[in-house]
C-alpha cells in the first residue's frame, strides 16, 4: 500500500513492518518512542482519527502502545506499535495532533500508569482519584488497601 | 348565590348576626370541599387521558376504574415524612404551599359554578379578580426558587417569572377586548351579552391569544418551562416532599379548570344553550375544553425558555394589542 | 451557592455575568435525562452554558479486566451488557473477534441470522433513541410510543433466544437456536406494524412536528470537520454529512450480499441525528425483509469446544453498533483466556465531544443535546 511506503520512507530506520498484517490492516513497529509525534503528524495525512488506544502490559519489562489509526473514506487500518520501558513509563501526547486520543490517553494512564506528556488534563478518567493501583497491569493484585477502599476519603 | 341560600336556612332560627356568621362558615365549608375534590377527579381524568393517548391503562387496581387513585395517593403524601434541607429560608419554604393553594381556591369562591345563582360569594368583576390569583402565583413561584436555597430551583424561578411577564400581558389584552365588547367585567352580564352568539366567533384571535396565554400562565404543558423535569428535576418543587408536594396538585389542577372554565364563559356562552338546563350546558362545554386542555400535555413537547419568551413578546403581545384596538373599533361602531 | 436566607440569592444573580462568579450546576449523575449515569459539570451564565465537563466512570465495571480473567466462552455474557441496549450487536463482535482468531468460518445460515440480529437490535435501539429524545424533550407519548415498538421486538428477541435485555443467542461458532417454527410470518407482520407506526404516528408527534422542530432545529450543531476531529461514527457521524457506515464501507457478515443505503443529512443538527435514525429503522427493515426472503438452510454453528486455546496473535474487528464503529482488539498468548482485550466503544467519543457541542446553548439544550447524541454509559463506562 502506498501509504505504508510513504509513512516508512519518512523514517526509514526507526519504522518497520511487522508480520501477520493483512490486506486493510496493516501494523508498523515504532523503534523510538521519542519519535511517535513526528510519526503521527506524518500518520495524519493518510488517517483521520485515532480509532483506539491499547496498552498492552508486557511483564517484566515492556509496555507496549498500540496506536490504531482509521479513516472515514477508505477501509484502511494501521497499527503503531510502541514499546516502552516498563518502570519509566513516559511517552509523549498525540492529544494535541489527534483529539480524540485526548480521553483514550487519560484512560491508559488510569488504568496502566502510563504518563503521557504534554497532556494538558492527565487525570484519573474511569476510577476514582484515589483509587489505589493500576488495575490493568498485569502485577495488579487486590491487596487490603483496595479491599478497605471507601471513596469517603476523596476530597471534592 | 349559595351564600344567600345559607343565611336564608340558618335565619329562621338564629339572630342575622350568627346567621351571617354561619352563612360564611358554610359557603368555606362547601368550597373547601370542591376545592380538595378537584385535584382527585382532574388528576385520575389526567391519569386515564394520558393512559389513552399513550397505549396503556392508566390507573385500574385502586377502585372502580382506578377512581380511588388519587385519594390513595394523597393517603401515601400525608404519611410521608417531610425531608428538608438544612439552609432553606424557612419562612418562605412554609409558606409557598400554602399560598398556592388558597390563591387557587380563592378562584373558585368567585367564579359561577355552571349557573348564575350558583357562586359561592357574589362579587362585582370578579373576572378581574380572577385574573389577579392566576397572575399572582407565578409571582410566588419566584419566590419559591428562592427560598428553597437550591440552584435547580432557582434557575426554575427566574425562568416562571420570565414566563409570567411575557404572557400575563396578552392574557391582560383578551380579558380587556372581552370586557370591551360585552360592557363589564362581570361573568354574568359577559355570559348574558353572547345569548345570541358565541364571542369565539366574533373574537377567534383573542380566543387563540387567551388558550395560548392562559397556558403559559398557568404552567401547565407543553409550557411547564420553570417544572421542566427532565432538566431541572422539578424545578421550584425540588425540595418538597410529602403533602406540602400534595398541595402543589391542588393549585395545579384547580387553576387548569378555572382556566378552562374561563373560556367557556368567555368564548363559548358559558350556559346559554337550548334543551338542557343551564349548568348542564356548561359543564358538558367545560368538560371538552378541560379535555382539550389536557390533551394538549400529551401531544407537544416543551418549547425553550427563549423560544418561549420570543413568542410572548415577539409575536403574542403585539397581536394582542392589534387584536385589542380592532375590536375598540368594532365596540364603538 | 451561598446558604443563609434565599433572598441572598440576589447579589448571586448580579454577578452572573463576570466569569468567576457563574453558576456551575451538577447535571447527574442521578439525573432523569442523562440515559444512565452520567454527570456534566456545567457553568452557566444566565440560561447560557459557557463551559461543560463531562464525568465518567460511574458504571464502571472493570470490563476488560474481568476477560482477562475468563475463558473465551464465559465472556460472552458480559459482552451482552456493554451496551444493554445493543446487546446483540456487541455478543456478535466478540464472537466474531474470538472466530477469526480461531480461523472458525461459521455456516452461510448464521452469518444471516446474525446479520438479522444485528438489525433487529438496531431498530430496538434507534425505536428507544426516538423514545428518549421525546421524553427528554417534554413529550412522554413519544417515550410510551417507542416502547410500545420496542417491545413488540423484544418479543421476538425472547421468542428466539428466551432472554429480552440480554439474550445471549450469539455462540461462539454460530447461533444457540434455530428459529422457532413460525417465527418469520410474525416477524413479518411486526415489521410491518413498526414501519407504518414510524411513518405515520411518530410523523405527527417528532419530525413533522412544529415544536419538535423547534427544539431541535440548529441544536447542537456538529460540523463535519469536528466529527472528524473527536472520532465520532454512525448515526452521529453520518447526520454530519459523513458518509461512513461500515456496513457498506468494510462490509461483515452479509452485508455485503444485501441491498441498502447509507442514510446522511447535512444540517449536523439534533433534528438531523433525529431523522437520520429514524430513516435508518426504515433501512433496517429493508434489510430484515430482504434477509427473511433468502435466508438459507442448513447448519446454525460449528462445534467450538467450551475450554480452548489460541495461539499467540494479535486481532482486530470493527463492525457498526446502531452506536457508531464499535471494535474490539484482542492480544492472545497461547493460553485459554485472552491476554487483553481492549473495546472501542463509540459512544465514549459522542461523550468527549460534548465538552465542544454544548457551549453556548441553552440550559434546556443540554438534554436535547445528550439525547440526539445517544450515548449508552454502560459502553462508554465499560
């Protein structure tokens, strides 16, 4: 397709195809995620929104970012998977290129931890402010502290 | 008139003093009671209306075709509790309830139940002191959204008083051009002066002017603005519970019909009819009119609160005064 | 709000105009007119909104958390209750995500019976939108009316699964039942019922309606370009003159093999989120009847046993909800359950792009507004 190529010839060693695409979906590997907003902008010209978010929590030492991109006039689909460290998970805003990514990024950072920056209202969006832990990684465990949780605590 | 017919019974044997005295006992006595009894027919017609109109029942387990509803209802609100918040002014909280429901009862002390003896207190223009109770309430809905200490509630107020001035103008206008054509204010000599035709047929705009405007005025839907339950809950009823709510229904109900009666006085020859008796003729009019009135709740939605007011001062009043020199005119030639 | 006597108001009301002293009242989370639990932190000015912020996660359930945590099959019923308006519509996605995960091709019988569960449900939820927008508008018969039709449906529903809000007919290689024996002349006759009720009596009350059109017309106007910005899709997406439907754009199941139209306005307006829906009711039963006349025999589902694995894979599918694009990517490792399962619920975006549409409109806008969007907090939430 040629979008691919021409997405893949902007940065030509930081992007690389991945195996298992098919004919409409297509997913491109981001090797440096300090890249990922150039990326996008260039993503921006071919896609019109950002479909979805999901973060996928690898253990011990990867998060792994997928980045789906869709279009309203043609059935393509692409995937832009980003992996980061796990420990310092620190990843900069599409927010300001894609609007929709606003909430998605808000939810990751909810339920994952993961700190998007550049975000201009990162918050708790799904859990309350004081919920204890990030309930989507995969060490999530229900300790007392989640089990005590009352909510009274939260100051409005 | 019911009050003469008191003192006239009593008078035989008690000195005029008591008599008179006993006579206004009675006359409170007899328009209480209409008064209580209005909301539990209006309310189960309204029940079963709307119940027609929208593919079901309505009420069918309480009584006979669910007549004793309402009576049960009105057990259910005297047994609850009254909940109220903490920062309400207490005086205006306790006092809103109330006022409603006597300035609405009060309508029905002055205005002829069905025939010309048939008025609990004969008094002269009592149409203007209708129009005064039916003008004053929203005055007290206002203060009601005040005093509750709520913003729902307030937002509900400012918007009923908003309401009120843009209508009660034209509704003001209509009863003018009627007072003009028929010579006085009084619900008689109005009713007399159509003996031989209808003022809905020599006056079709301030007809349309007075339905529209009487509406609004009373608060009823498609122009319940200020109540507007799906956006402000329940407007300026947010805070009450219990049977000061219970009162609300009073006013509710009672002004719809002193509404309804009012056009049928006014535009439909109030008793004038061939055959039947004259209170029958009325009722069988105030009847199809209240139905009409009700029905209307059913149909349409609820305009805006802006819409609402353009139309009122847009569109509404200025009609009203055309409406109210062309029919100077037709008075003086 | 200050507390004291309710005359302090007043000073209350002098100072609306400045900004730091507008109102900001709380609409929801328990709120007749929010479809669910949902909450609007609203500032206005007068009757004027200026700023709105909406809150969500009031039902939020852990959705994603909860698949993985289950086997494949034992998740179906919790993809019922997304969208417990659009139920079958989600149990179709999953099963349709787990197949092609599988590789499962489910027999041409269940792929049309699926395809007429989608429909059905779809006018389900469209015949509920029209009763919501009624009733938020002032107007209870229009609510009673859509009821009325959507239970005449939910009869059929229950007919063919014996559940009605959650039908769980949709399994993982196909269809639980068949259809019962003299379900299609009913059916039939229900379409017809429905389709001369939504042209002829809805026509009077809604979108021929003079004070209908006045709350609507002009409300809450959605550009194209900023449906595109937010991400928004289906009815919401297409009464912006988008034309985007999946169903004709990335054809799935039969949809492919069916005749029909995708139905735009241009205004972007609440009346035309309004009569895009209801137009699509009518295209939903075209798409019933044509799906009635060439249904084919043979078998309903294809054995998947009840515990089974999937090897390593990443998978992606879209369909269209009566929602808008709803999808659902599935990361498997090899074991019995998913790895992670993430759900694009489209409803999420309509409730993102409020914070946008409602500025500058009236108070009374506000559940014209939530109303012609349509948002279901059980997806939004999930």
């Amino acid at each position: 397709m040629e979008f691919l190529d021409e997405i893949k010839a902007k940065f030509p060693n930081v992007l690389e195809s991945v195996d298992g695409s098919n004919e409409n979906e297509s997913v491109l590997l981001l090797k440096d995620k300090t890249k990922i907003k150039r990326v996008c902008k260039e993503v921006k010209n071919h896609f019109d929104i950002l479909f979805m978010l999901m973060a996928v929590d690898k253990p011990p030492k990867i998060f792994e970012l997928n980045y789906v991109f869709s279009s309203y006039k043609t059935q393509n689909i692409l995937t832009i998977r980003v992996n980061i460290e796990r420990d310092k998970a620190v990843i900069d805003s599409i927010s300001s290129l894609f609007e929709s990514a606003d909430w998605e990024e808000r939810e990751t950072y909810d339920l994952f931890g993961v700190e998007f920056i550049g975000h201009k209202n990162l918050k708790r969006i799904l859990l309350p402010e004081d919920w204890p832990g990030r309930p989507l990684r995969k060490d999530f465990e229900v300790t007392d502290e989640v089990r005590n949780w009352t909510g009274l605590d939260l100051k409005f | 008139m019911i009050s003469t017919f008191f003192y006239n019974l009593l008078a035989g044997y008690l000195p005029p003093i008591l008599a008179e005295i006993g006579s206004v006992v009675g006359v409170f006595i007899v328009g209480t009671i209409i008064v209580l009894n209005i909301p539990l027919l209006l309310g189960w017609v309204d029940r079963k209306l709307s119940g027609r109109i929208q593919s079901r029942y309505g009420p069918v387990y309480t009584g006979p075709f669910g007549l004793l509803q309402n009576v049960a209802d009105v057990i259910k609100l005297l047994g609850k509790r009254f909940i109220t918040n903490q920062s309400i002014d207490k005086l205006i909280y306790d006092f809103i309830p109330i006022a409603l429901s006597v300035l609405a009862a009060l309508m029905i002390f002055v205005i002829p139940l069905g025939s010309p003896g048939l008025i609990l207190v004969s008094i002269p223009y009592n149409l203007l002191f209708i129009y005064i109770f039916l003008a004053l309430s929203p005055l007290l809905v206002l203060l009601a959204g005040w005093g509750q200490n709520n913003k729902y509630a307030m937002l509900s107020g400012f918007r009923g008083a908003a309401q009120i001035t843009a209508y009660e103008l034209t509704l003001l206008m209509a009863l003018i051009s009627i007072g003009i054509l028929a010579g006085s204010y009084d619900i008689s000599s109005i009713v007399n002066s159509q003996h031989t035709i209808w003022n809905a047929a020599y006056l079709p705009i301030t007809l349309v002017l007075f339905v529209i405007a009487s509406l609004a005025i009373t608060e009823r839907a498609p122009f319940d603005v200020p109540e507007a339950s799906q956006e402000l809950q329940a407007g300026w009823k947010i805070e009450y519970s219990g049977i000061r709510y219970g009162l609300f229904f009073i006013a509710e109900y009672v002004r719809l019909l002193v509404v309804s009666m009012l056009i049928v006085y006014l535009f439909f020859g109030g008793w004038n009819g061939v055959y039947l008796p004259d209170y029958a003729w009325f009722w069988i009019k105030t009847t199809v009119v209240t139905l009409f009135m009700m029905s209307l709740r059913w149909v349409y939605n609820r305009p805006r609160i802006d819409q609402l007011i353009d139309i009122g001062f847009k569109w509404l009043l200025p009609l009203s005064v055309i409406n109210l020199i062309a029919v100077g005119f037709i008075a003086v030639y | 709000m200050r507390s004291g006597t309710g005359l302090g108001l007043i000073s209350n009301f002098r100072f609306m105009e400045k900004e730091r002293n507008r109102i900001t009242i709380n609409i929801g989370p328990v709120h007749p007119s929010t479809h669910g639990v949902l909450k609007f932190k609203v500032d206005i000015s007068g009757d004027t909104m200026k700023k709105i912020e909406p809150e969500i996660g009031f039902v939020h359930r852990g959705v994603e958390k909860m698949a993985e945590m289950k086997y494949y099959s034992n998740f179906m019923p919790i993809a019922d209750k997304l969208d417990y308006i659009a139920a079958l519509n989600w149990e179709v996605l999953y099963a349709s995500v787990v197949e092609k995960a599988l590789k499962v091709v489910i027999p041409p019988r269940a792929v049309y019976l699926r395809t007429m569960m989608c429909e059905l449900q779809r006018i389900m939820s469209h015949l509920l939108f029209i009763g919501h927008s009624g009733e938020d508008l002032g107007n209870t018969t229009l609510f009673m009316w859509g009821f009325r039709e959507r239970e005449l449906l939910m009869d059929i529903i229950e007919e063919v699964s014996g559940g009605r809000l959650a039908p769980m007919y949709i399994s993982l290689g196909g269809m639980y039942y068949d259809l019962p024996p003299g379900l299609i002349p009913k059916l039939a006759s229900t379409l017809d019922i429905i389709e001369k009720r939504v042209k002829n009596e809805y026509r009077a009350l809604s979108y021929e309606n003079g004070l209908f059109k006045m709350r609507t017309v002009g409300v809450g106007i959605i550009e194209a370009n900023l449906a595109i910005k937010y991400g928004l899709t289906g009815p919401n997406a297409r009464a912006s003159g988008i034309k985007c439907d999946l169903r004709k754009n990335a054809p799935y199941l039969a949809y492919d093999k069916l005749d029909f139209d995708i139905i735009t306005a241009d205004a972007g307006d609440a009346y035309a989120r309004f009569v895009v829906r209801v137009n699509e009711i009518l295209e939903s039963i075209k798409i019933v009847r044509q799906i009635i006349k060439d249904l084919p025999s043979g078998e309903i589902k294809v054995k998947v046993p009840w515990i089974f694995t999937i090897p390593p894979s990443y998978t992606f599918v879209r369909q269209e909800t009566p929602r808008g694009e709803a999808a659902m990517y599935m990361v498997t490792d090899g074991g019995q359950k998913p790895y992670r399962l993430k759900i694009r619920a489209p409803s999420l975006y309509a409730v993102q792009a409020m914070s946008e549409i409602f500025v500058g409109g009236k108070v009374a806008d506000i559940v014209a507004i939530l109303g012609s969007l349509d948002p279901t907090p059980g997806e939004v939430d999930r």
